[in-house]
C-alpha cells in the first residue's frame, strides 16, 4: 500500500510542495541565509550564492508559492524588492512535523506494546 493514502487521511496533502520547495539545496540556502541575515533582495541573496539573479528569482518564486517566503518593498532612500521568511508558512511545516512525529510515536507504542505481549 502506498503512503500517499495515509498521509492524505492524516490532513498531511498539502505539505508536499512546502516539503518540495524545502527539498531542493539553493532554496535551503536561501532560506537558512534569510533567517540568518534577515531580508535581503535579489541582488544580496544572489551574491556569494553561485547562481544567477534569475535563477534566485526562480527560487524565491517557488518558496513563495509555498508559503515560505515574501516580498515586499524596502522603506529606505533606494527603494527595492526585499525577500523575507513568512512565519506562516514554517508553522504550517511545524503543524506538519508535529502531526507525522505524533503518528510515529503511536505507531513505536503499539510495536512496544505487541513485543511486550
């Protein structure tokens, strides 16, 4: 049987493409780098990072659509587009967490209560 199934009936669905987005390691980078420096625009994120400006936009739009991060525009003299972490989207990851790690500990219950038996 395939875990699909069983993830959906546990509300789990939607998570992966906040899993996928998370997946790939310039999009890891990038978010480890926001939490670390705080927002940063294109340029910044795309400095020191190895890839294009285009390729971070790229990056950044998919973190976005997964509710990971947001843009907004920058309130200093050169007004720009600057990415930062969206808090509601690593919760929603956490709720996930929190959700598959309480399934295992039931599921490592009910083995210890069987071997015990």
């Amino acid at each position: 049987m395939s875990p699909l199934p069983d993830a959906v009936r546990a509300g789990l669905g939607g998570a992966a493409p906040l899993f996928a987005a998370l997946g790939d390691e310039t999009r890891l980078r990038i978010v480890a780098r926001l939490c670390k420096e705080g927002p940063l625009p294109i340029v910044g994120l795309a400095d020191g990072a190895h890839v294009t400006r285009q390729a971070v936009t790229k990056h950044l739009r998919a973190l976005a659509g997964a509710g990971l991060v947001r843009s907004r525009v920058s309130r200093g003299r050169a007004r720009q587009r600057v990415w930062e972490l969206d808090p509601r989207g690593f919760a929603e990851a956490r709720r996930y967490l929190e959700r598959i790690a309480a399934q295992w500990d039931g599921a490592l219950l009910r083995l210890k209560d069987f071997v015990e038996e």
